[in-house]
C-alpha cells in the first residue's frame, strides 16, 4: 500500500518542472525549424532551359553536377557534360561553337584548348567548352563515357556554372 503513495508523491514533485522543460523543448525546436526555413542556403543553379540547348549540339553520352560554397550562405551549382559532336571535320571546338552560334551562344574568350560562351538571353551564365581528353572528369564519368564506344576525340567537355 506504500507503494502508490510513493508513486503519487513523485509525480507531484515533478509535475511542477514538466511543463517548463516542454515548453523549453518547443522553443528550441521552434527555433530550429525556423533557422532552417528562414535562413536554409541559397543555391543558384543552372536554368533547364539553358541545359537544353547546350544537350542539343550533340549526343550527350554524361553528366554530373557538384554544388560547391561560394560565400556565407550562398551556394552554386556547377554542371558538367560530356557531349559527342559526331560528324563534322573541323576542330572540335570551332564545331561546339558554331553549334552553339546558332542557338545565340558566342565566344567571348577563346585560350586553346578551352572556349568560353556566354548568351543574351543567358546573362551570367558562364560556358566554357575544351576537349574531352585532359579535361578533369570522375570516375563514374569515365565509366559512362568508355561504356559509349565512341571516339572520345569527338567528345567536348562542356562546364557550366550559373
């Protein structure tokens, strides 16, 4: 018979600390989701659109993307495409450009064995465009590329960053 009075006893004592510490509790989680959805990261990323016309010189054979830091709390979203520009004789660069020529692309800055574009209807999106062979890829990249079967001198590496 002792023991619910024991038990009574106790929740008394607690009871008066149980609502505080909830409250407490709430806040905090409050506060928590609050952060998250008040100040969460700004990512610029790279508009579809502008990744359409850029698939459309060739057949894209991989792909990958990679958000990296820029400042505080800003982020931005680099994508990378590895496009085959079958047919076509001339240089591989002069090809992608002239492609891209007719989409309203045109180089701003040309330093073989890279080309950089930039576009009206694009502003600050920045392009630049080099050769497959010697430019930085990963591993599931080279996977992809090598399972194509394709000559990779008639791959460009197409970086894009909003």
């Amino acid at each position: 018979m002792a023991l619910p009075r024991v038990r009574g006893g106790l929740s008394s004592a607690l009871a008066p600390f149980l609502f505080p510490l909830a409250v407490v509790g709430c806040l905090i989680a409050m506060g928590a989701i609050a952060k998250f959805l008040l100040f969460a990261p700004d990512v610029r990323r790279v508009d579809p659109a502008a990744l359409s016309e850029l698939r459309a010189i060739g057949r894209v054979v991989g792909e990958d993307a990679d958000t990296l830091h820029e400042w505080e709390n800003t982020h931005v979203e680099f994508r990378y495409l590895v496009i085959h520009l079958d047919g076509g004789e001339e240089d591989l660069l002069a090809e992608a450009e002239r492609r891209l020529g007719r989409t309203g692309w045109r180089v701003w800055n040309r330093v073989p064995p890279e080309s950089h574009l930039e576009s009206d209807r694009r502003p600050g999106l920045l392009v630049s465009v080099q050769p497959l062979l010697g430019a930085p890829l990963r591993g599931e990249l080279w996977q992809g590329i090598a399972a194509t079967e394709l000559p990779m001198d008639r791959m460009a590496y197409v970086t894009v960053q909003p």
